[in-house]
C-alpha cells in the first residue's frame, strides 16, 4: 500500500495556525501510515514546517503511534537533486568586488537563495542565503533595487556559476580558502566550469577609444580609480606642482602635471592590471548593455580592447589617465586631512550583505 504524501508547496504557504492544523487532521486521518511522511518533514531544512511537523509527530506518540516506518519504504517527503535556475549580478565596483545571487531549485519546489560577494582578485569575499519563498524573493529584488548603488541584472544562471568557478579557481591558484559560510553552498558549484577565454576583441574603434574618460563619469563608476595610498608621494609632487610660488607660465605648470600623471599610469598599470581593468570593463559593457545603454557598452568595450593590448601606449588612453588622475586627487584629499584613507583603501574588506539571510 501506499504511503500517503503531503503536498510540500501548499503546505509552506500556510501560516503557523493553518499549517499545525492541517498536519494534525493528516496524523489523525491516517495514523501510523501518517509517519514517513511527517518524520521526513521533522529532519527538514524549513524551520516551520520542521516544528509543526514535530508536534503532530509528539501528538502521535500520545496516542502509541511512535513506531518507525517499516523497513525499505523510505521518506515519502524528499528533495532532488537542486540546480540553478535563476541568477542575478550586480556591476563591479572599484576593488573588483561585485554581488551575484543564485536561485537553486529542488525536485518538489523547494528553493534556496545564495548570495555571494566575490572578488576579481581574491575569489569569495561572503556568502550568505537560504530557504526562500516565490513571494519573498519578489520582495527582496523589489528592495534590493530600490536600494543598490551599482546595476542589478538578471543572467543566465550559467554566466553567474562561471563567475563562481573562477573565484575558487583563484582560491586554489592562491592556497586560499572561501569564508567558512560558503561550505554548505560549495558542492551546488561543484560542477561550475571557468569559462573559456574571451576571443580577440573587435578591431579597435578609436573614437569611442578616447572616449573612454567618459565612464568614469557614471554613478556605477564613482569608486573606480587607482589605489591612492601606491600614488601618495606623486599626489604630493602634484600639490607641490599646482601651488609652487615660483614664477612658472601655465604651461610648464601643465607639462608637469602631465608628466606625472605619465609616470602613475606607466607604473601602476602594469600588463597585468591593465588585464584586470579590460577585464573589468568587458563585464560593465555586459551590465551597460543589458540596462538598455549600447553606446556605453560599446565605450567600455572599445576601452577594454585598448586596455588590454599589450602594444599600445597606455599613458595615451583616456580612460588610463582618468584612473590615475582620480586616484592622485583622492591621495591629495587624504594628505591634506580632508578624507581618511580608509574611505578610499583597494584593500577587500567584507562588504555590506546584499541578500537576505
């Protein structure tokens, strides 16, 4: 005979009155043969459904109803393999941190939400998340856009997995480990591939290339710009430069603030960082694009291409200089007192949680 099942959906819409009430009518209707059922509920993840399937099971016992199920007919109430069916990504900030929730879904319904910070130079910075309702996602997107400075955009939740695999591959390639929050989440990734590297970009557009300053100029790229504490003595020179009493024309004092910034971006934006950055800008082209802002995207991709292109003169693109002229004014604000260095440190620290927990 067949045991008899409840129905897990129904069941997590109820609220703590409904849901008691309608596991006792289920014990008493059926008994003994109520067990499977309500003892697999009992070991759940769902808090509520857990509790109250506890007390029908103590309402049982009362009656002499305690045995076990019999052997080989296993829980009635069990979840499937989960896998990702939805995905959402933040844009990047300056220190290359940036937001991504996963929705994983199970055989019945059951869904769980993970929210991650990662990194493009340390991997997984936080992760959080758990059970969750269609309802209660809904409102937290609702909140979450309301109140995210940077982009929030829906993926396939193939690119997301992609972007987590790379933050463990970075983890191994640097003997790191993800913060401990993460582990209950880490076999769901573990099928997770690191995608394949970008093809060459398109042919370089040098109009949107010098372009490229105007990026900085967005909300979303407020935080972007070299780290100023590696620029502090250059800032100095530069303060020194801008309000030496010596009798200079304005354009010797011009030539020397281009000299400096020369030297910051040649030294700072090494081959390596300038990939960082190309790569950083790529994935902004991807976010501007699916926020309805093609020229923006193709401004970042032109950039990005022009960026990472180990030929071309760094310290003649736009986009370089305004990184580094960026970074210089904030080590100057912070030498004269104005701003502590800790408000505009690159150095990763655990971000605000963006999801719910």
């Amino acid at each position: 005979m067949t045991p008899p099942v409840l129905d897990v959906e129904r069941l997590r819409g109820l609220d703590e009155a409904a849901l008691d009430a309608t596991l006792r009518d289920f014990a008493n209707a059926h008994g003994s043969e109520a067990l499977p059922a309500l003892a697999a509920l009992a070991v759940g993840d769902e808090r509520g459904l857990r509790r109250a399937a506890k007390r029908a099971l103590y309402r049982l016992s009362q009656r002499g109803v305690s045995a076990p199920p019999r052997p080989g007919r296993g829980p009635v109430v069990e979840s499937g393999p989960e896998r990702a069916t939805r995905a959402w990504l933040s844009g990047i900030d300056g220190s290359g941190s940036r937001a991504a929730w996963v929705l994983f879904e199970g055989s019945l319904g059951r869904a769980r939400l993970c929210s991650l910070i990662v990194n493009d130079t340390v991997g997984v910075v936080d992760a959080a998340g758990g059970d969750i309702t269609k309802k209660r996602l809904e409102s937290e997107l609702e909140a979450l856009r309301a109140s995210q400075k940077l982009p929030w955009v829906e993926t396939d939740p193939a690119r997301a997995l992609a972007l987590v695999a790379e933050a463990l591959a970075l983890h191994r390639d640097k003997g790191t480990t993800p913060p401990p929050a993460f582990a209950r989440w880490q076999r769901l990734f573990a099928d997770a591939r690191v995608p394949a590297p970008p093809p060459p970009g398109a042919p370089k557009d040098a109009a949107r290339v010098q372009r490229g300053a105007e990026l900085l100029e967005l909300p979303e790229t407020a935080g972007w710009f070299l780290d100023p504490e590696a620029v502090d003595s250059d800032a100095l020179e530069l303060l020194e430069a801008r309000e030496s009493r010596l009798v200079v024309s304005d354009q010797v004092k011009a030539e020397r603030q281009t000299a400096i910034v020369d030297r910051v971006v040649e030294r700072e934006l090494s081959l390596d960082a300038r990939r960082l950055w190309a790569r950083r800008l790529a994935e902004m082209a991807w976010v501007f694009e699916a926020t309805a802002r093609p020229e923006l995207g193709a401004i970042a991709r032109a950039a990005a291409g022009t960026l990472a292109d180990p030929d071309a003169d760094v310290r003649s693109q736009p986009f370089a200089r305004g990184l580094a002229q960026r970074a210089l004014e904030l080590a100057g604000e912070v030498a004269s007192g104005r701003i502590s260095a800790t408000d505009v440190s690159r150095k990763i620290a655990r971000p605000p949680q963006a999801a719910h927990d």
